[in-house]
C-alpha cells in the first residue's frame, strides 16, 4: 500500500469534506481516506497496483475542488 498526501482548496464546511471524502471512496484501489477541514488536507491510502496519486487529485478535481 502507498499513501499520498495533499491540500485541498475549496472546503468550507463539513459537506465539503464529506464529499471530497466520497470522491475519494470511489476511486479504486483507494483503501482508506482522511480529509481535514481545518488542515485543507486529504490523506490517501492506495493499491499503486489499480490507481496512481494523480488519478485520485483528479477525483477531488472532478469533485469541483482545487488540489495543490
């Protein structure tokens, strides 16, 4: 398993984190997620095997959401 982390632009509240967190859950290989509100960060960890760091920004970014 790998993990990844980055910030998230764009959160305001907790349906925000919620759907960045959903984003996230739908992308496979992703086998668990922390998004922080406070922190504007999402903590990721993935099968490298199934899905790479970049296709799981672009999930957030799909999600509407600026990933830095």
């Amino acid at each position: 398993m790998d993990r990844v982390e980055f910030s998230v632009k764009g959160m305001t509240c907790d349906n925000c984190v919620n759907s960045v967190t959903q984003a996230l859950k739908q992308v496979d290989g992703v086998k668990a997620t922390q998004v922080t509100l406070a922190e504007e960060k999402a903590r990721v960890t993935f099968d490298s095997n199934v899905t790479t760091a970049d296709q799981i920004k672009e999930a957030v970014r799909q999600a509407g959401y600026e990933v830095a």
